[in-house]
C-alpha cells in the first residue's frame, strides 16, 4: 500500500484534509468541531511510566505515576508503529514545548487523524521555517485513537493507553480520541526534565501588565485559569504551563485549551472571540442547521473545550516569556463554600497551600466525574508529576523567597452555602480581587485571620461586598457553615500526612479548626 505522509500542514490544509476524511465539520465561526466519543477528558487510570533502569529510582511510583513493564511497552511500542504503517495517510507536527530557547523541547507529533495534528499544531509552538530545516525532535508521540489495547496482553488497564518511556522518549497514546492527552503527556515530560536543570514546572497560567509585572495563576482545570489570565487588562503569556527560570517564566505552549461550558461573550469575550477558523473545537452541541454552538449544552460532557494558537486572544504576549512573578494566585473550587473568596497567604501558608492543592474536580475534566468532588493535588498538579512533590515545593518556595512574590489564595468556588445549596461565587468580585492583588492596593489592605483556616482575610477589596469576603456570613445557616470548615480543614490535616520531610512551621500553617 502506498502511503502518504504529511508533514507540517499548514492550518487550511489540515481542515480540508479533516473535512475531506469526514473527522468533523465547520462551526458557524468557522472553527472545526469534532466529538471524541466515549473519552471526552483525561483517562488517568490509562496512564503509564514505562519501569526503566535509567529513571526507576526518580519516579515517585504510585496512584499517579503507574509503572508498566520495558517488555509491555516494546510490544506496544512494535504494534502501534504496524498499525500506524497500515493508514493511507499520516500527519506529522514538528515543534517544540518551551518558548525560551535556552529550556525547549523539541517535539514530533505523528497523528493518525487530521484534526489531531491540527490541535497539536495550534496547541504547542510552532517553528519558523529556518527552524523547521534543523529541527531534530527529542520526544515524539504517537497518537493512534483506532489502536485499541489489549489489557491482558499489553498490561494496560483498558483499551485506552497513555505510556511514557523517558529512554526511549517515546509517548504512545492509543483508544481514546481525547486530544488532551497529547497536550499533557508533553506535560509531564517537561515536569520529568526541567527540574534537573534548575527549573520550576508549573500547571499556571500567567499575564503581564503594562508596567511588566507578571502573575502566576494556579489550579485544576475549572478553576478558573484560562478565564482569569485571560484579562483584557494585560498581557497572556501563556493559559496553563509554565516554567520558572533564572531568566523569569516561560510558557510551555504557543496555544490555548478553553473550557467551553456555559461560554458567553459578556462574561469571557476574548475565548469567545478566538472559538474562529483554525480553533478546534470538542464536544461541544452544534444547532443540526446553523451549526451554532449551544455552550450550555452539556449533554455530550461539561468538559467542552476549544483549542486555538495564542495569538486568536488580542494582546497576547509573543514569544511568551517574561519577568520574576511579583504575584502568585492560588485558585481553588471550594465545593464545601467555606473557604473565602481570596486570602493573603504567608510563606509557610502559600507551601502549606501549594503542597495541598485543594480543589473541587469539576464535572467532565476526567471519566466518571458528575459532580464537584472534593480533592487534594498535590502542587495543582499531581497527575502530571513524575517526581516527588516536595521537589517542586522546595523549588517554588526558594523562588517565592528570592523575589519576593506575593501569594494569594483565591476561592472561585461556592459561596452561602455547600455545593447543591450555595452558588458559585460571582465573577465579576473575583475579577475585582484579583485586581487588586495585581495592582498591588491588595497588600496594603487591613486583614483579620481566618478562625478556621488561619488564612488573612482583607477587610475591604473595591467593588466587592464586604459579606462577601468572610464566607461565615453568607450563609443563613452558621452550625452548618461551622461544620464544613471544621470537616475540610480535618481532611487539609489528613492529606498533609503523607508529607513526611516537612518543616514543623509549614506544617502548622495549615487549618487549625476542629484539631
């Protein structure tokens, strides 16, 4: 059979190849829609490291980071490059993960489908031509959605497979169409590498002011990263991650992966405003006719999502490097509604907090989630970290120290009340706090501490109620409000236990309710 091999399409061609091939169809914006079947989010417990000499002794093994054997890898390895010599025709991306030159990955991505090239082409970063001439590629990924595993004879747990080698710096991804897999396996690599050169992996987003000040914006997908870093304000650097170097931070991608559900241009002008020609669009609703997209519509998944090169947002910052962070906001989903909207966090608090990564995992971000559950990952990030936790912490907090960079928490979870019975905290206060904690008027406020989670609390943030920012007030009933912050800082107590070589004064930083 004789086969065709695309390398490096350009975005026109890649959409005509996907429409032709009958893998989608055009929005009424002219973004290329797809659905991804069954897998539409992250299928972690698919996810493998390949049990190397070479890395054995570096992986912090466990519920993440699931070893499977050089033997189940190699007849995979074998299988899926015979499947993918079988396709009439292949895609291939080169580019590269890291927009500053001195820490970058070069990457080959070799699809199956059209639109998945598309993605990654508009998702990582992608090279002139003069760089294209020499690039060489360090890590390679082979996404084969038609390839579906056999457990029993590949060691896999189902179908679908994620597998990293780190020697072979191969990722095969085969059974699901989900394209954030590839987006995040890229991930977790540079999360492997970047340490063993000084440099901090991060799951943020980051902005730029006008005067050069840049934000740091942490938290699991739903929590608001993409939304809030998307400020029209300033300057995207990047919606997700990041490296922290001595030169400043740098953003892995040279795109952008949007939650979509309940998508409006009032609240989210400039992600509504890229979802255009080139923007790749998953699971989401399209009127039969029009092809309109209903992003209230959550019939397929709530974890819709678009998918479009950084530049679709207006002002956004190319390359995307910048300076020292002089502001790091944690941002959390509090499906308990105790937790305030936004919080000063000391250093010890903002390790104690980092290490924690407490958040609510909001419907449809992985298989089998329906609703908010509460949740520890460990520096906003676990699933996509290899090595121990305390690596990353200890790298952070020596970085918070150097520069001096100020540390909120904020809340954009629920208020008045638990999941189920408060509503989500309005936008338009979070945007106001966050404001002030950028242009600095934040650090000047009066505080009082938290009594639950010790955590200081501003008096008073511009265009924000003061009810508002003392959770305890906002709800009709108080002994339930005192129950659930008394419940979640136990649960804060219990995930820390796993911390053994922990400093007694981050330890004490946390919730003191109810201990």
């Amino acid at each position: 059979m004789d086969q065709t091999i695309h390398h490096n399409l350009e975005v026109s061609e890649l959409v005509n190849s996907a429409l032709k091939r009958g893998e989608g169809v055009l929005s009424s914006t002219g973004a290329f829609h797809v659905s991804t079947g069954k897998y539409t989010g992250r299928s972690p417990l698919d996810k493998f490291i390949v049990d190397e000499p070479s890395v054995h002794d570096q992986i912090d093994w466990g519920s993440v980071n699931r070893p499977i054997s050089q033997e189940n890898f190699e007849r995979l390895y074998d299988e899926v490059k015979a499947y993918a010599e079988t396709k009439e025709e292949l895609f291939i991306f080169d580019g590269f993960a890291g927009a500053d030159e001195e820490y970058r990955l070069p990457i080959r991505v070799i699809n199956e489908f059209a639109w998945q090239n598309l993605f990654v082409h508009q998702l990582f970063i992608r090279p002139t031509q003069e760089e294209l001439q020499n690039h060489q590629a360090q890590f390679t990924i082979y996404a084969v959605p038609g390839f579906k595993a056999n457990s029993e004879v590949h060691g896999t747990h189902s179908e679908a497979f994620i597998i990293c080698s780190f020697e072979k710096r191969v990722v095969l991804i085969g059974g699901t169409h989900y394209a954030g897999e590839m987006k995040k396996s890229i991930f977790s690599v540079m999360n492997y590498f970047l340490p063993l050169r000084e440099v901090v992996p991060m799951h943020c987003s980051a902005n730029i002011g006008k005067d050069g000040d840049v934000a740091l914006f942490f938290g699991l997908s739903g929590t608001g990263k993409t939304t809030l870093s998307a400020d029209p304000e300033r300057y995207l650097i990047g919606d997700d991650e990041h490296g922290w170097s001595k030169n400043g931070v740098f953003n892995f991608e040279g795109g952008c992966y949007a939650k979509c559900i309940n998508l409006s241009q009032e609240k989210e002008p400039q992600i509504w405003n890229a979802i255009k020609y080139g923007t790749v669009l998953e699971n989401v609703i399209l009127d039969s006719h029009e092809k309109v997209a209903d992003y209230c519509d959550a019939s397929l998944t709530e974890n819709t999502r678009a998918a479009y090169p950084i530049d679709y947002i207006e002002g956004s910052v190319i390359p995307g490097v910048g300076g020292q962070p002089q502001v790091i906001v944690f941002l959390t989903a509090d499906a308990f509604g105790v937790l305030p909207p936004i919080a000063k966090l000391t250093k010890e608090q903002a390790m104690y907090h980092f290490l924690s990564g407490y958040t609510s995992k909001l419907a449809g971000t992985e298989r089998g989630i329906t609703e908010p559950q509460a949740t520890f990952s460990t520096c906003f990030g676990a699933p996509f970290l290899p090595l121990a936790p305390q690596v990353y912490a200890e790298m952070l907090g020596e970085r918070i120290d150097n520069y001096g960079t100020q540390v909120y928490l904020v809340n954009t979870g629920w208020s008045g009340g638990a999941y189920g019975v408060g509503k989500r905290i309005n936008l338009k206060y979070t945007r106001a706090m966050i404001t002030a904690a950028l242009n600095g008027s934040l650090a000047e406020a009066e505080f009082t501490a938290d009594p639950n989670f010790g955590v200081l609390i501003p008096n008073h943030v511009a265009g924000v109620p003061n009810d508002v920012l003392k959770p305890r007030l906002t709800w009709q009933d108080k002994e339930a409000y005192d129950h659930n912050a008394k419940e979640l800082a136990q649960r804060f107590r219990k995930n820390f236990e796993q911390f053994g070589q922990i400093t007694a004064e981050i330890r004490a930083a946390g919730p003191q309710a109810g201990a």
